[in-house]
C-alpha cells in the first residue's frame, strides 16, 4: 500500500459515508428541496453558531462565493501575504469580482498586527479602492497548520470591525484548529461575520464546503454560487457524508495531530532536516531540506512506496483518516535512507 502524505485532501469516504451516499433523502437544492443539504447547512449553522450556511463544492468555492458576497467591483479585501485566498486560488476573488486584493505581512505564529489591519484600511479618497472586507486563515497552512487561539482571532477580528470593515475566515482546517486548542468552532468563530471550512479535508468526504454567517449575506452567497453555475441539484448524495464528518470525524482529527508530532520529532533528528518539531500542533509537517533537493527527495521517497509533493526546497507531509503510527514510522526509517543517499 502506498503512503499518500500529500494532503489531507486524499482522504477517501469513510464505508460509514458510502454507506450513508447510498442512502441519502435527496430533492432538488436549487428549490431548497433536498432534505439532506437543508440538514447539513442546519447543523453547521448551530454548531458555529451562526444564522445560516450554504453548501459549496469547495473551499476555493468557499471564499470566492464568501468574499463576492460581501465585497463589489472596486472593493479591496485586507489579507495575510501567504493565505490561500491571496497565493493559491487563482486570484479569483479579482478575476471574477473585481475586487482588490491588499496583502499585510503575516506574522510566524499566522497572525496578522492589529495596527498593520488597521494602517490597512483606505481613507475616503476617490483615489483609493474601498476597503471593505478583512480575511485571515484558522490553521494557517502557509506557516505549518497554526491554530490561531481565539484570543489572537478575536484581536483581528475586532481590529477590523472597529475600522468598519467585515470579517471572513478561511477556516478550511477550522476544526483542526479546534481540537488544537480544545476551543469550540463558535468560540474560535464569535467574532467574524463569515466562515468557510472543508468538509474534504481532514474530515474525509469526498467534496465539498461549507460557508456560515448572516441571513443576508448566506442569501447574497446563494445568489452568487448561482451566478457561478455551482447551484446544485440533488446533491444530499454529497451532503449525507458531511452530516456523518460532523456527527464521526472530529475527534478523530486528535490522532492526526499525534501523528504528525510523532513524525516531526522523528524527522528533526535526520540529518540535512531543518524542522522545529514544537512548531507542529496540528496536522500540516513542513520542513526544509538542503536547497534544490526536494524533487530529488520526493522522488526517491517514491521508490519506498511513499507520497509527497516535490519543491524546491520546504516539503510536507499530512498525516490523515487511513494514516496510521505504523506508516509514520516507515516514513521517518525511509527518509532517514533518502536523506543518506543525497
Ligand atoms: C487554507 C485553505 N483554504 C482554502 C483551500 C481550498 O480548498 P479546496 O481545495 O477545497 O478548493 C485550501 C486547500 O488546500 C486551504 O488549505
């Protein structure tokens, strides 16, 4: 068997989910109709803590439908320079709704200066694009899964709200983050005004996102997931295995994180591994090896029946549903071998 420790985006349904897909209550969701989606979007609406939630085929899906639904053509977004919204979903968010992007430098811990948010934000110029929104990331993936505690997500938040502009969170590890810090998603969640998480991440559906908030923004967001032709029909199939991922699939996230300390401790004491092991508290194991040789080492982890993306020089492994401590230790003996043959 191979082990995939590209992302936690390989899980596979649970036979739990393939069970429940085979089952679902489905209708049509453009009308509201499916029974299966409608309980979905309750249940994450409660568990967050927020008036309404809108299923969505992706964590990009996610943000673009989340951002267009509170930002206009000509309207600038604040965000982290190394967030997923900013570095790696296309820059759909200007593409498809002319809104500008402005990135603030983050910090190593994945937060963002009150003062930098604040400095941020355009004064009333007909110069100036118009600030409206600030989006920040729990965990952030640019800085190794760092759960953002809801003291330091509260600083940002309410920074932002004070200088009028509205709040979204790229919470697509919310959960992670969550079990981290043994804080709920709706303490993590009380003070931004929209939140996306994954569903086909760490919790192992096969597809699909969710976006929580307010009334009037989730009906803005239906409108505009219509607009980008993801109105989908009778997709309980799909939303059956989210119910199943909140009901099953957090807790478990705990073993993911014990797996990937468990790698990090054993990476950090590889030679020509640059890796501080206490920097790991979720499920995202970046490290460094010597520059110019992560293609090498990837391909050579290959040979030994095991997964990760080359670069050029920071790899990752994501421990995940199906990943087990015996497979960490086979990883850590393997690399050990990789690491002498370079
Ligand atoms: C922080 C973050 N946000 C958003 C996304 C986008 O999710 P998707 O791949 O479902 O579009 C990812 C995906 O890895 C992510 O890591």
């Amino acid at each position: 068997m191979e082990i995939d420790l590209r992302s936690d985006t390989v899980t596979k349904p649970s036979p739990e989910m393939r069970k429940a897909m085979a089952n679902a209550e489905v209708g049509d969701d453009v009308y509201k109709g499916d029974p299966t989606v409608n309980k979905l979007e309750e249940k994450a609406a409660e568990l967050f803590g927020k008036e309404d939630a809108i299923f969505v085929s992706s964590g990009t899906q996610g943000n673009l439908v989340s951002v267009l639904s509170q930002a206009n053509r000509g309207d600038e977004i604040l965000l982290g320079d190394i967030c997923h919204i900013f570095g790696s979903e296309a820059g759909g968010v200007s593409v498809l709704g002319g809104v500008v992007m402005y990135p603030l430098k983050t910090n190593p811990d994945g937060t963002i200066d009150e003062d930098r948010i604040t400095e941020a934000v355009k004064p009333d110029d007909y110069h100036k694009p118009s600030t409206k929104l600030f989006a920040f990331e729990n965990t952030h993936g640019g800085v190794s899964g760092m759960p953002i505690s809801k003291e330091s997500s509260d600083k940002m938040a309410l920074a932002a709200k004070k200088a009028g502009l509205r709040v979204h969170m790229d919470g697509a590890r919310i959960f992670n983050a969550s079990v981290a810090l043994n804080t709920s998603v709706k303490d993590l969640t009380e003070h931004v005004d929209s939140a996306t998480f994954c569903l086909s991440k760490g919790l192992s559906c096969p597809v699909g996102s969710i976006i929580v908030g307010e009334k009037d923004q989730i009906a803005e967001a239906r409108r505009i997931r219509k607009l980008l032709g993801s109105a989908m029909r009778q997709v309980g199939v799909l939303a059956a295995c989210g119910i199943i991922a909140l009901d099953n699939m957090i807790d478990r996230l705990a073993d993911d994180h014990e797996n990937a300390k468990k790698l990090a401790i054993g990476l950090s004491e590889i030679s020509k591994i640059e890796i501080n092991p206490d920097n790991i508290h979720t499920n995202l194991v970046k490290f460094k090896v010597p520059e110019n040789k992560g293609f090498e080492v990837s391909d050579k982890l290959k040979e030994f029946g095991i997964l990760i993306n080359g670069s050029y020089t920071e790899l990752r492994m994501v421990p995940h549903y199906g990943i087990e401590s015996e497979h960490i230790d086979t990883t850590i003996s393997s690399m050990s071998k990789v690491m002498n043959s370079i």
